[in-house]
C-alpha cells in the first residue's frame, strides 16, 4: 500500500504538524493541525487536533504540507 504523502512528498505520519488551506467567502489563511490518525487508502484520510483544539478531519490531502516532523526534529 502506498503511503500517505503531503503535496511535497512528504510521508504524513501521527505526530506530524501539517498546514492546511481554509476558505471562508473570500477570506483565506492556513490552519494548523497536529495529526493524530492517519487512514490510507483509495481516498486517504488524516484526522487530529486543530490550533483551536477541535477534532479535524481532512480528505483533500493533496493541500497539505507538513511543517514539522517528529522523526527529522530528533
């Protein structure tokens, strides 16, 4: 089974901090999201906690990019 990987080829992995893309009208900015979970498959999912503490869960895993990473910080 393939990996899950963000839109750099980055490996996604629990424990990772990801960036992700929120559009509300046309206001836009980056979420932050400390994963938790992650489901591989036809159509990926990677769920955690957001910035704001509430249970998020992706699908459009293309968008995201991964800012931190438990295994390369040491």
């Amino acid at each position: 089974m393939n990996p899950v990987v963000d839109f750099l080829g980055r490996k996604i992995v629990a424990g990772n901090l990801v960036l992700y893309p929120v559009r509300r009208g046309s206001n836009m900015w980056l979420n932050k999201l400390q994963v938790t979970q992650v489901i591989p498959g036809p159509k990926p999912t990677v769920s955690g906690f957001g910035s704001t503490g509430r249970r998020v869960t992706l699908h459009n895993i293309a968008n995201l990019v991964v800012v931190v990473d438990p295994v390369e910080k040491g």
